[in-house]
C-alpha cells in the first residue's frame, strides 16, 4: 500500500488522464443525484476484503458515482452559492494533496503557511485592515463564524476580568446566514435577532434602538453581512460598526459570499465600514474562484484570536515555545489541518489580483443582465434590484408546487440547477452567479423555460 509500484505509476498517470479530460469539458456535464437503490444497482459494494484495485475504483468512480453528483462548477449551476475554481487551482489541488504537507504550524509547513498568509495579506488589504492584521484559512463559513464569535466571547471575557453574565448574547440582524443560530447553539449562548430596514438590511439605528431594549451587559458580539445567501444584501456596515465600537462589542462581518466583491470597483463603496471590523470571513470556495473547501478567517488583532484557540499539551510545547512563529491552528476552532488555501494562493500567484477584479466584475455584469431581462418577460417580476450577483424574481401566477416541477424538470433535462427559495413566505427563485462561463444566453435561455 505505501510502496510506488508500476501499478501505482498506471494509476498515476490514469488520475492525470481524468483530470485532464474533466477540465478539458466545456461545458462540464450537470449530471445529477441518483436514488440509493439505483446506486447500489449501478455500483454494488466498493468496500472488499481484497479490494478493487486503483484503476478499476477510479472507472467506477468516472463512469457511476461522479455522474451520480451535480457539478457545482456547471455555468448553469445557479443555486445556493455556486463555485468556479480556476483550472489553476483545481491543479494546484493535485500539488497539495500530493504534497503531504500538515498545514497546522509554521515548524511544520512554514512554506506553505506563508504562502497562504500573503493570500490572507491580498484580501485583509481589500478591507482595509492594518498591516497586523491576519488569520487562517477554514473549513467554510460556519466554521469561520464560529471560530470568529469564540475569539469575540474570550476578549470580552478578558475585559471584562472575568466576569460572566448568566447568558452571553450575540447581536445580529434576522435575515444573519444559519450558521450563527447554529454556532449560538454550539456555544450555548442566545441570539439577539433585530429587525432589517426596508432593504432587507441591518442598519446603525435598528441595532442601537435594540441594544437600548434588551441592555448590553450581556451582548458580547455584533454580527453583520457582507452579501446574504438568499438576496445577496450587503447590511450598512458603517452605521452598525459604529454602534458596534461605541458600546465597545466585537464586530463581525459574515462575508462569506459577498466579500470577493471587495475586489470589484463597480461596487465597493457597497462595503464601506468593513474597515471597523473585528473580523470577516469570506469563502475563496464560492466568488474568489478555488476549489471546494476553504473559508479565509481575518481579525484585525490576531492576537486576540490566538488567546482564544491555542491549545496546550505536552507533545505541543515544542510548537508553542516558539512564540514567533505563526501558526495557523491556533486562530480557529481546529487542531489537524490541511493547507486548504494554498489552490486559492497558486491562483492569485498565477493569474494576478487584476485578472481576479476582472473576473468578478464579469459577473456583476451577467447579474445586471439578468435582472433586464427578467423585467423584459411580462410573466416575470424582479422582487429586488441586486446588490452584488443574486438576482432573485417571481413567476407571476405559480404555484410553490409549480416552481418545483419546474426546477426538477430542470435537473432532469441536464439543463441547469435552479432550485425554489422562499421570502415572506412566499415561494420564489433565484440565480446565484458567480462563474465567469456563466452568460447573457444561459440566463435567457433558463428564463424562456418558463414562459
């Protein structure tokens, strides 16, 4: 099994034929989800006593489960928030694994860990955060957040000498990602829901008139968000990082979609007061174009993110003792890592910031589209004017069954992956964009199916 054989040379070089061909496809093949039955017809069982054998687990896998999966980097994939890694990252994915570098520690990968931490340098400089400033690269943005909300809870716990209030509350508007009732959850702590504006957003003067209802000796932490998943709504990030700083709280920003947009001129005055924050977080994953999985965590002071996640063992002295030295697990809730930012630092590396700016204001322009050409059907409706690149609208008279039928016939043709969503109780839908391949005419072309 650990041995380099002419066995392990064949399937090598039969990995390196599918990786070419995949990326080769233009465009990739949607495919889609099989029922459990039909797999287990179509595959059996792939766990033997003996084995498979490379090459035949890997045609297997090409010719049944991969098909048995969509390709979140289809042009028409345009649910949730897609990917679109470049093919320079989805290579450099390869590089890493094959690497067998621990990423956890500057004794033990301290290449790779400064070659991610001038990736972390690229985007803290789109916010405007101090030349201190820096993080680490994360599983996804649940991760981050909580990670970001556990350094919030230490550094008020250390202001305040340690002194604990029976329930710490953390501050955030009701439209906030899942991931901050559930990191809540985690925490054991509760969640101080306030109202948005007409805009869908969180504003300075909603969060002041809540934090003077409810008190904040137990408010430790305000969250915002930079690009919500549903409406891709930027909230007004200077007014709430203001009340945020005059009650001396934490301040957050949950940036995990909207953030790359940092990158684009067109909109970046969208952002401004992101330079307040505490931290952000922002998945390269989703609009910064690297490959499945990574969320890049960035605190201001990343001091107070060390204090709360090092952790102490005998057999971890010999990294700890070195105190000048960074090292990337003692900045989130994680111990054992892998380099996961090191396809988006060889992206950047490879094409530039500029080509990144390029690709990101492409799509805000696919998105602007969309929305003429959603207000130029009569059986459509925009329900909002996009901030950034989600462009979400109604099928005048559907039902919410309706929309369903038509996002499974959808998937059933290959065609594209657009799945209902729901607002104020009402079904809807809407296209996340973020690919670059993504066109005037895929849009047009979704959009005429349901005429």
């Amino acid at each position: 099994m650990h041995r380099y054989t002419e066995e392990t040379d064949r399937l090598a070089q039969a990995v390196i034929d599918y990786t070419r061909r995949r990326m080769r496809l233009d465009p990739v093949p949607l495919d889609g989800p099989k029922p459990y039955a039909e797999l287990l017809a179509l595959a059996g069982e792939t766990i033997t006593a003996g084995g498979l054998g490379g090459e035949k687990a890997l045609q297997l896998f090409d010719d049944v489960l991969s098909k048995a999966c969509i390709s979140v980097d289809h042009p028409r994939y345009l649910s949730f928030i897609p990917a679109a890694p470049t093919e320079a990252a989805s290579l450099f994915d390869l590089v890493v694994g094959a690497s067998s570098i621990y990423g956890g520690s500057w004794l033990e990968g301290a290449g790779a860990v400064y070659a991610e931490n001038q990736a972390l340098r690229w985007i803290a400089d789109l916010a405007d955060f101090p030349a201190e400033a820096g993080g680490v690269f994360v599983q996804g943005g649940t991760l981050g957040n909580l990670s970001a909300l556990v350094a919030a809870r230490h550094d008020a716990l250390a202001r305040r000498e340690g002194r604990r209030p029976d329930r710490w509350v953390v501050a955030c508007s009701a439209e906030a990602h899942s991931s901050i009732a559930h990191a809540a959850r985690v925490m054991d702590i509760d969640v101080l829901a306030v109202p948005v504006d007409d805009a869908g957003r969180l504003t300075g003067v909603a969060l002041a008139a809540a934090l003077d209802a409810h008190g904040i000796d137990d408010v430790f932490a305000v969250v915002a968000t930079a690009g919500t998943t549903n409406f891709g709504i930027v909230d007004d990030l200077a007014s709430v990082g203001a009340v945020a700083r005059a009650h001396g709280l934490w301040f957050h920003v949950d940036g995990a979609y909207g953030i790359a947009a940092l990158a684009a001129p067109s909109v970046r005055a969208i952002f401004d007061g992101i330079e307040q924050a505490d931290s952000f977080i922002v998945d390269p994953h989703k609009w910064l174009f690297a490959p499945f999985d990574a969320c890049a965590l960035v605190y201001r002071d990343p001091a107070k993110g060390c204090a709360a996640h090092t952790q102490s063992a005998g057999y971890l002295d010999v990294i700890n003792d070195r105190p000048d030295e960074w090292n990337p697990s003692d900045y989130a809730y994680h111990l054992s890592r892998r380099a996961r930012g090191l396809p988006f630092w060889f992206s950047l590396a490879t094409h530039g910031t500029d080509a990144y700016t390029t690709a990101i204001e492409s799509t805000l322009a696919v998105a602007r589209a969309a929305a003429d050409e959603i207000r130029a059907r009569p059986y459509l409706e925009l329900i909002r004017e996009p901030d950034l690149s989600v462009v979400v609208f109604r099928r005048l008279g559907w039902t919410s069954q309706q929309y369903y039928d038509w996002s499974d016939s959808l998937m059933k043709a290959h065609y594209a992956f657009v799945t209902p969503s729901a607002h104020a109780g009402e079904t809807i839908t809407r296209f996340a964009i973020v690919s670059p391949r993504t066109t005037v005419a895929d849009i047009s072309g979704i959009l005429d199916t349901m005429a």
